[in-house]
C-alpha cells in the first residue's frame, strides 16, 4: 500500500523514500521516478507524485455498464464459436535408445 503525506493543502503519494546518507543525486531520481514532489525529513528524500482533484469524464449508471458488459460477452462468443477449438499438441513418447556395445 502507498504511502500518502498530507503536505499544506496538497496530498502526495510516496513513490520512493531514499536515505541522504546515500547523497542521491535529487533530479535524477526526480526525473527517473517521474515525481512531481521532493521532501527531505530527518534525513530522508521523499519523492511524490502529487494527487490530482478527480475530475468526472463520463457519467455512467450500473444499467450502462451493465449493457455494455452484456454486448461484450455477446461480441466474444460470437468470436470464438468462429474459430476452431484449439488441440492440444501430442507429447513426443520417450523412447529408450538402446546402449551400444562396447
């Protein structure tokens, strides 16, 4: 579970927490971590991604989805009834190969 620092007004979720004592290079980590934030607290670099207000794209009911979902299932099965039941591939038998005499 991640790690989530209510700093001022903003909430930031903790992406990586690394010692000083390690003299990380900071915008490297900045940048590899893609984090938006740095911190540095008794001796550690917090570096976090800000959390973004939501913001609603598509209303959507359970009626919605559900009739999407059965359209899906529908759409599948039609699908697979098209293509033709996979077989399993034989096994090669283990055949003992007689020793050569000496």
């Amino acid at each position: 579970m991640k790690n989530i620092i209510n700093y001022g007004d903003r909430r930031l979720v903790v992406l990586r927490i690394v010692n000083e004592m390690h003299k990380p290079n900071v915008d490297v980590w900045k940048e590899h971590l893609l984090a938006d934030t740095v911190l540095k607290k008794n001796g550690n670099f917090y570096f976090c991604h800000d959390i973004k207000d939501a913001e609603i794209l598509e209303e959507w009911t359970i009626s919605d989805s559900e009739k999407w979902l059965y359209e899906h299932k529908q759409e599948s099965a039609k699908e697979s009834d098209k293509k033709s039941p996979k077989q399993k591939p034989k096994r090669a038998s283990k055949k003992k190969i007689p020793e050569t005499e000496k």
